[in-house]
C-alpha cells in the first residue's frame, strides 16, 4: 500500500533525516517504526502524510505515485489516512463527541452520518458514557481514546501513530495498543513510531528499525533490540 | 451534498468568529467605511467637477477674427483640417453687426450708420471636441495668413484643466492610502481569528480538509468587513448627498449645477461598495495564505 523507493530527506538546515530509504507496507500490516531519537521515525510519517516531500526517491500510495498528487489528490488521500499524536490535539473548546464530528464536518459528512457514525465508534474506544465532556475532564488515556476514535471514524485504510503512548503509563499504554490491534483486526493498515520497547517486544509484530535516516532491521514478529531489557 | 454541509459549517464558522472579535471587526469596518467615506467624496468632487469642465467646454469656442483681405474660404477649409476641430462657423462681417446689434438691445441706435462702414471684422467660431486641445489648436490658426486675432479666453482653460487634473490625482492618492491602511486593518483582524483558531486549523489538515474549506470562513469573513464597512459609508455618503442636493437647490447657487444623474451616481456607489467586498475579501485571503502551506 505503500512503497518508498531510495527515499532521501534533508531538511533546509541540512540535516539529512531519512537516507536512502527502500520500504513497503501492505495492506492489512501491524509495523512498529522503532528507533533512537532523530532516526526519522516522525520523517517517514511525514513523508507518508505528505506534510514533507522528499529530496529524492519516490512514494507511492495505493500504487500511485503520491509525489504527483495534487491539490485535490492530496486532500483525498489524506482523508484515507488517520493520524494519532502523541499530544493528542484535541481541540479543548470541544466535548469528545464534537472532537470526532470534527473529523467528519470538516470533509462534507451529512449531519445525519456524524450523529450516527461518532457514537458508533466512541462506543467501539468504549467512552460511550463520556461523550459529553471536555479533554481536560478526561485522563490521558481516554483522550487518546478520543483521538483514536477521530482517527477511525472515517475508515482510513490507514492509521498513522506517531508516539501515541508517549504521554501514558504502562498500563493505558498496553490498552491503547489492544485498541489498535482490534482496529487492524478489521484490516485497516495500522503504523505505529515509538519508543514504547516493552510493547513491540510484547506484540511481536513486524518492527522496522531505524538509526540515522536508514533501516537496520526489519522483521516480521520482532523486538525492540536495543540492548534496552 | 457533501458542498452544503461544509457551506453550513463555513458560515457558522464566520459568524462565530466575528462574533468573537467583534470590536476589532467593528474597528476595521469602520476603517473601511472611513476610507471609502473620503474615497467617495472625492469621487462625487469629480463627479461634479467632470461635469462642471465638460459644461464649460461645451461652451469655449475660438474666435478667429480675420483681415479684411483673408481669403475666407481657404481659411475655413484649412481650420476644419486640424486635428480636435469639431465645428466652424463663418460669421460675416454684416452678421457681426447683426448680432451685436442684437446684444444692446434698446441702444442699438448707436450702431446706426455703420452699415456702409462696417468696422466688426469677419470671424470663425472654431468649435473644439475638447478643452484641452484649445490652446493648440488656437496657436496652430494664430499662424495661418489672413488672421488677424484668435480669442478664447487664454489662461482660464488652461487652469481649469490643471485643478481637475491635481483633484483627480489627489483624490485618488489619499483614497490609496487609506484604502491600504483599511487593508492592512483588516488583516489584523482575521489574523487574529486565525490566531485563535489556529489549533483549529492545524487539525483540520491533518482531518482532510481541502484548502478552501479551511481558507473560506476567513475570505468570508474580511468579506463581510467589507460588506459591512461599505454598506455604512455608502448610505452615509448616499444621504449626505442628498442632503447637499437640496441645500443648494434652496440656496441656488446659480454657476453650480451638481451631479443629479441617478444611474451615474448608482454606478458610482455601487463600485465603492464592490470596492469595499472586495477590500475586505483581499485582506483575507493575504493573511491566511500563509498559514495553509502544507
């Protein structure tokens, strides 16, 4: 589903974030992007989103080349993409359920679709009961329930998790990473970047290791390996 | 469908953001309605002042006297062949007298006895498309053989022409100005719902969201600035106008006839109300530009 090809990334202060970089996923993956900070685990989800365009080499989305997306393409594909931040970003003025209507108001859905569709999945997060309140009444882990929830709700093919576990303890973080493997259980491709080592050595999912722009390892069913235990 | 639903959302959305910042909304309103206010005047001065210009043209015409010995004809052909004539009328010497007879009236016996010894010379009346050919056109006759002496009020044509001329440019040069600074306002003003709503914004990239969708409640919003601000300067101006009109009507000033003309004035208005949209709508679309590169 998606392919880079001898992907290169600078950045204008010269940095050189991902280099020379070959990578698929397939429809219907689990992968971990693991990997020391400044390994180009953000890059490689911002390249994927199209927030960045690479300095070289080439991606391909759903078997198009994504480089030549335009305006509208873009704003298409993205829609097909739902994104999972470590900060969560929910808007505070909003209640949960109005944070995931968001999702939807902003790409045209009927009013009828959002009250049907946003209680469905905040059901499926399990916050039925808190539809209602604010970020700041929810713990953490429920806001990044919320933020799931707005991911899902317009059934991307894909889900992009950018250390989604970064600001929850162990526990939440185990239980988020149930709720992501519920979700891929129903063929969404799910890419998760983390630092959360205890986890990927726990799901025994396919890991694609980084340090300094390029991939050292990928395996089907892998760990974390970093001498960290 | 899918085009409803997010018009329903971007107008909520402009609203509520106005709403929010209501008196910076008001303040560049009425920054708009000030600089269309002086844009407007000026607009109604040259209004008048064109009309004004073009009533005196209509009435400057070159008297050419001629020597008793001008070959009247040729004269005449040479004249009709410079370039912004537009009418010439031989006035006989018997004519001359005729018409000056006419002028005094009840002591036109003084002029008794001149009919064998006429001294009026023949002239042209030399009518010119307009005034500010006038004085090349009178240089170019004053050289032809057989004229004697060419009038036509030199002096006041040439002013007249240079005050429209330095009102046109001033009007338009503070109008400029305050036109930039309206703008300049405006874009205080939907950076600052920008601003507000910037995680908003963010959030909505990454949702998906096309670039109209997010840029649109702002466009709308300087856009209704502008609706707003013109609205209110042009039915200032509309019934300070009016109100002018029948000042002068009771007062008669006798020289001044003003602007009365409903669809020139309409026109006038209504481009100073599209100007402040489209103000508005300019502002905008500047100052969101820059947060929607993706």
């Amino acid at each position: 589903m998606i392919q880079f090809y001898n992907v290169t990334k600078l950045y204008p202060n010269g940095a050189k974030a991902i280099n020379d970089l070959s990578l698929r996923i397939k429809q219907g993956d689990f992968a971990f992007l693991v990997g020391p900070s400044g390994a180009g685990k953000s890059t490689i989800a911002k390249l994927i989103f199209r927030e960045e365009k690479p300095t070289a080499g080439q991606i391909f989305f759903n078997g198009r080349n994504a480089l030549r997306f335009r305006g509208r393409e873009v704003v298409a594909m993205r829609r097909k993409i739902g994104m999972v931040f470590q900060d969560f970003r929910l808007l505070s003025q909003k209640t949960a359920y109005e944070n995931v209507a968001f999702a939807l108001e902003v790409t045209g859905v009927s009013r009828w679709e959002v009250r049907k569709r946003v209680p469905e999945v905040l059901r499926q997060v399990g916050l039925e009961d808190k539809m209602d309140r604010f970020p700041a009444q929810l713990s953490g882990g429920e806001q990044q329930r919320v933020c799931v929830a707005r991911a899902i709700v317009k059934n991307p093919v894909l889900i992009l998790a950018d250390e989604p576990t970064g600001n929850l303890d162990p526990e939440t973080s185990r239980e988020l990473m149930e709720l992501f493997l519920e979700i891929n259980q129903s063929g969404t491709t799910i890419v998760i970047a983390t630092h959360a080592w205890d986890i990927v050595n726990e799901l025994k999912k396919r890991v694609i290791a980084l340090e300094s722009g390029r991939i050292v390892r990928d395996e089907e069913q892998g760990s974390y390996g970093y001498g960290v235990s | 469908m899918g085009f409803l639903n997010s018009l329903r959302y971007c107008l909520r959305q402009t609203l509520l953001s106005i709403v929010r910042n209501f008196w910076l909304a008001t303040a560049s309103a009425a920054m708009i309605t000030v600089s269309l206010l002086i844009l407007g005047s000026f607009g109604l001065i040259a209004l008048n002042a064109g009309q004004f210009l073009q009533q005196v043209e209509s009435e400057i015409e070159i008297n050419v006297f001629l020597q008793d010995v001008a070959p009247v004809n040729d004269l005449g052909r040479e004249i009709r062949a410079l370039t912004g004539v537009e009418r010439v009328t031989y006035v006989s010497k018997e004519q001359a007298l005729e018409e000056m007879r006419e002028s005094l009236g009840e002591r036109r016996d003084i002029l008794t006895g001149l009919e064998n010894d006429n001294p009026l010379p023949a002239s042209y009346r030399v009518r010119t498309s307009n005034a500010e050919v006038v004085p090349a056109v009178a240089r170019a006759i004053e050289k032809m053989h057989g004229v004697d002496k060419v009038r036509y009020g030199q002096g006041y044509v040439e002013k007249l022409i240079l005050i429209t001329r330095w009102v046109n440019v001033a009007a338009l040069f503070a109008a400029g100005l305050l036109a930039l600074a309206a703008i300049f306002l405006i874009m205080t003003t939907i950076r600052m719902s920008v601003m507000a709503r910037r995680d908003e914004v963010e959030i909505m990239k990454y949702m998906g969201a096309s670039n109209w969708f997010v840029r649109f409640p702002f466009l709308l919003e300087g856009m209704a600035v502008g609706y707003l601000g013109s609205k209110v300067a042009v039915l200032i101006l509309g019934f300070g106008y009016y109100y002018l009109l029948l000042q002068v009507d009771q007062v008669s000033l006798f020289f001044v006839q003003l602007v009365t003309d409903q669809q020139t004035l309409g026109m006038l208005f209504g481009a100073l109300f599209a100007l402040g949209v489209l103000i508005g709508g300019l502002a905008g679309s500047i100052s969101i530009r820059k947060f929607l590169r993706v």
